[in-house]
C-alpha cells in the first residue's frame, strides 16, 4: 500500500483569478493506494459526510482512470469540501501521485498537473488547474494555457475557514462576463507586483499585488462578514487580504510577527459576525 499527503492550497489570490495558486503547510489530504481489478473509494475525515465515494463522482475516480490504475483508494481528508483551499484539488493531487507510482507510469509532476484538473472538472464542470498544480509542485504557481510556472516562496500566511459553504460552481455563477481596460490595466499591474513578491519572499509586495475589483467584490457578497474580517486582519497587520479560492475562506498574507495576532482578529471578526471558524497560520510551502 502506498500513502500520499498532498497540502491544501489557495488559488487566485486576488489579482490572479485561475492562474495563481499556493502551496499551504497545512491542513492537507491523505491518500492509500492499493492495485485492485477495479477502482472502489472511501472517505473519511473532514467534510467526508458531503463527499461521493462513487468513483464516477468523486475527483479522485477520475484521476484512476487518467492513469489507468484502477485500485482501492482511501482518502483521509484534512481540508473541508466547499472552503476554498483546494479540497478536491488536495485529493486528486495525492492520488495522481500515488496512483502513478503503484503503477509505474513515469509521469512527471508537472505531466500530473493536467491528469489531477481532470479530478476538479468532476466537481466543477471545468478543468482549472490552478488549486492541483500548487499540491503537486509546492510554493507559488502561475498556471496559463502554455503551462506552469513554479516558485519556491516563502510568504507567512494565514487562513481563516468559516463553518459556511461556498460552491465552486455557485462562486463561478457570479464571476462577470467583461471588465473595462482600466480595470484590466490595474490588475495585471497587481499581478505583476505580486509575481515580483513572491520571488523576493516580500510580504508587503504579495500583499500590495493582491487587489482585484473584477471578481473578488462578486464573490465577496456570498461570505456572511467578508468586510469586517477582511478590516479585521489589516487593522492586525496583514499586508493584502482576498477570498481563498473561490471561498468561503479567506487569506491573509503578513509578517510571520504578525500571524498570531491576525488569526485571532479573523476568527474574532467572524464570531461578532455570528459565524464559527477556523484559523490556520501557516505559510506557503
Ligand atoms: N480559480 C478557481 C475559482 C479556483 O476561483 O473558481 C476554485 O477553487
């Protein structure tokens, strides 16, 4: 039997809506792998009661078949369905690795970027890669059509997780059809910036690069206390502030000095807001 951990992630990070994405130290997904005639899948941990063991609907059913490894999987999962850190993606990214390996495909990380999205369009109708290829490859990805590019950062981060739901495909529902030139022209200026950060290991610059007005203020309307936890986290010292994934998370990128501090403002803000949460001060790793 083989186990794989593969972290939980968070994608777009304001500025860069289906392209960025990073690694997180925790929490994460675990996942056994044993052959098998054909694929069978178990789940347990967080979230387990929402997730579907049938292979034909559960992420990881379509990475065995990608590969053509059917087995017996189980999947322990540490990261909560529909809370924009990756969970499907934290799935699919450990079984690609582990279902090439029981299987000795020869596969790269970077050739499992393309057989683990197809694990998230099980979930939400579309192949984005931009949640598996940060579990796959680690640090901070810029996922386009040509590929991904990866970078070993290293920025401290804090994710605060409210007990609410947000579904992939309901956050995708409200994401606008255009967006006028000056809106473009300021954020690929913040993308740039925050590009520039992360290979400097700067979390004043990652913070200042994660501003967006097309999608974020959209999705920002399904997280009951967005606002004030948003205002919260800054007022404690985070650099930038923005909806993890698609949400209902939230990340906050800061100075390692500062994590603790943030956490409690984020869970606090939450709480006045009458939603319970969770808040993981981590980095990205
Ligand atoms: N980029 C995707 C989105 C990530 O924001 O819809 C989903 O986790």
């Amino acid at each position: 039997m083989l186990t794989v951990r593969a972290p939980a992630t968070s994608a777009n990070l304001g500025s860069g809506f289906d392209v960025f994405g990073l690694a997180l130290g925790t929490p994460a997904d675990v996942v056994r792998v044993e052959r098998a005639p054909e694929t069978t899948i178990t789940v347990t941990g967080a979230g387990s009661e929402y997730i579907p063991e049938d292979p034909a609907k559960n992420t990881v059913g379509a990475v065995a078949e990608a590969l053509d490894a059917p087995a017996r999987i189980r999947i322990d999962k540490g990261v909560r369905p529909s809370s924009g850190l990756g969970s499907s993606a934290a799935s699919a990214a450990a079984a690609a690795v582990a279902l090439n390996v029981l299987y000795d495909r020869g596969r790269t990380r970077e050739d499992l970027v393309s057989v683990a999205a197809k694990g998230e369009a099980v979930v939400s109708g579309e192949a984005h890669a931009d949640n598996v290829a940060p579990s796959l490859l680690g640090g901070f990805t810029v996922v386009t059509e040509d590929g991904v590019t990866q970078v070993d950062a290293s920025v401290p981060v804090v994710a605060c997780l409210p007990e609410i739901s947000v579904s992939t495909r309901d956050a995708r529902g409200v994401v606008p059809d255009s967006a006028t030139m000056d809106e473009v022209v300021t954020t690929v200026g913040n993308a740039a910036t925050l590009t520039v950060g992360m290979t400097r290991d700067d979390p004043d610059l990652v913070g200042r690069g994660m501003n967006d007005d097309i999608v974020t203020p959209e999705r920002t309307k399904l997280i009951s206390g967005y606002e004030a936890v948003r205002e919260a986290a800054l007022e404690a010292g985070a650099t930038g502030v923005t909806v993890s994934g698609a949400g209902p998370g939230i990340l906050a990128v800061c100075h390692r000095r500062d994590r603790r501090a943030i956490a409690s403002a984020m869970v606090d803000a939450f709480d006045a807001a009458g939603v319970e949460s969770r808040a993981y001060q981590t980095a990205i790793s």
